[in-house]
C-alpha cells in the first residue's frame, strides 16, 4: 500500500501528524490529551467536535458536554 503524504487539517481527517482538535496544533511528544466523545445519538453538529484536544482546549467543550449529558438525562 501507498503512503500518501498529504498536508493534514481537512475536515475530519486525522493527519499523519496528531493534532489538537481545538487549536489544530500537533501534540508534543507524551504532551497530555483529553478526548471528547459524543454519542451517536448526539446532535451532529456535536459530534463534529469529537477528537482529541489539549486539557485546556477541551475544557469549555467538557463543561458543555457535562451540561448537555445532564439535560439529555433530565429529559431521558
Ligand atoms: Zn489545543
């Protein structure tokens, strides 16, 4: 199989490079990451923001996250 050496950065493709979700810069090496998961279930628009993040990128996405879980459970 071919390697293709394409830029990374489309949306929702996963470069060669592994590359915050957030701010879309490459991790340094054994840097921390937080992943965010949205169920199938969710909106797409939410799952659009699945992938993995800095701890601080993810952080505003993890607190809305924590508020919507909370409603779907509320309404579920
Ligand atoms: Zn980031």
């Amino acid at each position: 199989m071919f390697m293709d050496v394409t830029s990374p950065g489309g949306p929702g493709g996963e470069g060669p490079a592994f590359a915050c979700h957030g701010c879309r810069k490459v991790f340094a090496h054994k840097e921390a990451v937080e992943r965010i998961e949205f169920d199938s279930s969710d909106e797409p628009k939410l799952r659009e923001l699945n992938g993995v993040y800095h701890p601080d990128c993810a952080k505003p996405i993890l607190s809305m996250k924590r508020a919507y879980d909370m409603l779907k459970r509320s309404f579920g």
